[in-house]
C-alpha cells in the first residue's frame, strides 16, 4: 500500500484504504444508490459536482440530488440497463450549465434482481469549451488567410476594370446606368479596401493625438446621417487631458464604425451618447490586456437601440458576421483589430430592445494638449 497515511480513522485494513481511495481520491464522481433509491455511497468529486455535501445525502433519497441525475439514476432502476456516456446538464443557478458525462451500471443479486447501481461521472464542460474555442479559431484563421488572399487577387483585377470602365464612362456621361455603375464601383472598392485593411498588416503610423478631436471629426462625417433620421446627440467629453499617441484616421474609421452601427440600430429620435473619461493610473475599475496600468482613455458609444441577442454577442465580432441583408459583417472586426493595435481593448454591454454601449479604453499619453 501507498506510504501516504490515511486519515485518523480511516487507518486499518486494505477495503478501508480501497473505500479511502474511491472516496478522496478519483478524478471523477461516483455515486451509488440502493433499490430503495437511497444514497448509498457518495465520493468528494461527487460533492464538487453536486455541490451537496456527502453528510446530505447519504441514506437519504435520490431526490435530493439536482433532477437529470435523478432520472438517470430512475432510468437504470427501472430499465436494469446501464446507461453509457451520455450527456446531461447540470443547471448551476444561472451560470453556464455544466456538461456531464454520465455512465451508470445496475447490481444485482445472486438472483438477478437489481440491487442497485453506481453512476460515475465526469465533468466534461472545460473540455467542451476549449473544443468550441478551437473550431473557433481555426475558422477564423481559414477564414482570415482566404479573405486577405482573395482581397488581393480581387483588388489586382478590380483596378483593370475600374481603369476601363473609368474611361468608358467619361465617355458616356448620359448612359443610364452610368451613375449606378460608378457607385456600385466605389462600394466594391471600400468593401475591398477594408477587407485588405483587415486581413493584411497595415501598421498604424502614429502620432500624438486628442481624442476629442478625432471624435468630433468622425462624428461630423456622420452628421447628416444623424440629421436625416433625427437622431439626438449627447456628446460628453470629459476626460481632461485627453491626449494618447495613435494614427488618427485608423481611430477614426474604428469610431465611425461604431456610429454606423449605432445608427443603423436606432429607429428615427433616437439618442446616441458619445462619452470619454480619464481613468488615471493603476485604477482597478479597468484594466487593460497585458496588464500595463498607466493611464486610461475610456470612450464610451451608446445608443437606445434594438439591442443585441445573447446568441449574437459571442458573435459580433467575427469577421463577415452580420444580422443586416446589406451588411459586410466586417466593422466590428475591424474596429476591435484597430483598437488591439493602439495596444487597448474594447467590450460591449446590451439589452435587447434597450440599447448597446460600446466601450473602448485606450493607453492615455502624459503629453500635453
Ligand atoms: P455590419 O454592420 O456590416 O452588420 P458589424 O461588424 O459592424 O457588421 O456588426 C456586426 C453585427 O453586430 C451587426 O450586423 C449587428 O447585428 C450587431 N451590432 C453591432 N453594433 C450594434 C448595435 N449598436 N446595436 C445592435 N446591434 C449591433
Ligand atoms: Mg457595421
């Protein structure tokens, strides 16, 4: 036997440390119940699962235990058939579920009645989630690859195309659909042009900026998209010095993107509220990736729209992923590639049908305004 020594009264004979071992020390829960449907056996890992202490339970009916495991329990009573690895839910009092796998085998007497069974089970939820993740990943990864390739084979030809039809249509001016083929044209070039900035490693030049300023000047080249859908603006810039070093056209396609889909959320009267605060150094309200703990630039995009679904919020920033007919799916993705690269971070808040609140911080600079 192990030199470990057991615990005081748990010293003694082999079936004791056996009984020990089964108890405290098995990676997965064991549970066995009579065919009075009594608890008759109950490990630590079981505990853990549970969240029932042994001392519950134990000689006490099965109905005490949370209910996918009472039925699986009932089923192989009932059946005298094992069940094996399947998949049952834990509810866990509104966190994630937890996913376990469950394996049960009946007893039986000399006379092959069932005397009662032992399920063992196993806490498969982590390993679910890093699968989910992977596959995530790897999609995003063939997803990233085919689209900056294709950009580029797209872009090479485009500009052929675009040089001919150019010259085309200055010479028909009047040609019906001159207009629309110039516009469709320049649409193609920007869905190009941001699925290149996405996919390849355009480094930002940056430079000393005021947030203020790149805000205002995004916000105005929204203006009269505001103004045609009466859309009320609360603008509310505090943060005072607001000075960070980034590439200012890069910060502002990140925000506009942020004010478009905030547009295209809200009816017509809606509030959009643009707000910015300093949040000062070594603040452990937020903190950024990487842990550097200087100061802060906090930017905040709300608007009282349509909100976002829970489905959708792991979603939203996954390239080409969209819920409009005319969507590109690729400003979030954007947005948050641009935001990484100034070294910050960006999270959102929604209710459905109450409103969406993007909120980016920033590393602040100590330059002066
Ligand atoms: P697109 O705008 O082309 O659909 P985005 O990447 O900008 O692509 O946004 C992805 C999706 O995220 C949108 O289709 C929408 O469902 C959702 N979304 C983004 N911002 C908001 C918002 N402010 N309110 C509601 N939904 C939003
Ligand atoms: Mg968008």
């Amino acid at each position: 036997m192990p030199n470990n020594s057991p615990e005081p009264g748990r010293e003694g004979t082999d079936s004791l440390d056996f009984t020990y071992v089964l108890r405290d020390c098995l990676s997965c829960a064991v549970i066995s119940v009579d065919e009075q449907r009594k608890v008759t056996g109950f490990n630590l890992k079981a505990e853990i699962l549970t969240r029932l202490k042994a001392e519950q339970v134990l000689g006490k009916s099965v109905e005490l235990l949370p209910i996918p495991l009472q039925r699986a329990i009932a089923e192989t009573l009932a059946s005298g058939k094992p069940i094996s690895d399947r998949q049952i839910r834990l509810h866990d009092g509104g966190r994630s579920d937890q996913v376990i796998q469950i394996n049960t085998t009946p007893s039986r007497t000399e006379s092959g009645k069932v005397s009662g069974i032992v399920a063992v089970l196993n806490d498969v939820s982590t390993a679910q989630k890093w699968e989910a993740n992977m596959r995530r990943l790897d999609r995003l990864h063939s997803v990233g690859t085919l689209s900056a390739s294709m950009a580029h084979e797209v872009k090479n030809a485009f500009v052929a195309v675009k040089t001919f039809v150019d010259l085309l249509l200055e010479n028909n001016k009047q040609a019906d659909l001159a207009e629309i083929v110039q516009m469709e044209m320049g649409r193609i070039d920007s869905i190009l042009g941001q699925m290149l900035k996405f996919s390849g490693p355009a480094k930002p030049a940056f430079a000393p900026i005021q947030l203020r300023f790149v805000l205002d000047k995004s916000l105005h080249l929204i203006q009269h998209l505001m103004e045609d859908k009466k859309i009320k603006l609360t603008r509310t810039f505090n943060a005072a010095p607001d000075s960070l070093n980034g590439d200012a056209d890069q910060l502002e396609q990140a925000f506009i993107n942020l004010f478009f889909n905030a547009l295209d959320a809200m009816a017509p009267n809606g509030r959009l509220t643009v707000s910015t605060e300093l949040i000062p150094a070594g603040s452990t309200i937020v903190s950024l990736p990487g842990g550097k703990n200087g100061p802060l630039l906090r930017v905040v995009v709300q608007d009282n729209g349509v909100g976002i679904t829970t489905e959708n919020m792991d979603r939203l920033f996954e390239p080409f992923f969209t819920t409009k007919p005319e969507g590109t799916g690729l400003g979030l993705a954007i947005t948050r590639r641009i935001i990484e690269e100034h070294h910050g971070g960006i999270t959102v808040e929604s209710g459905v049908n109450k409103g969406t609140a993007f909120s980016l911080v920033l590393p602040a600079s100590n330059g002066q305004h």
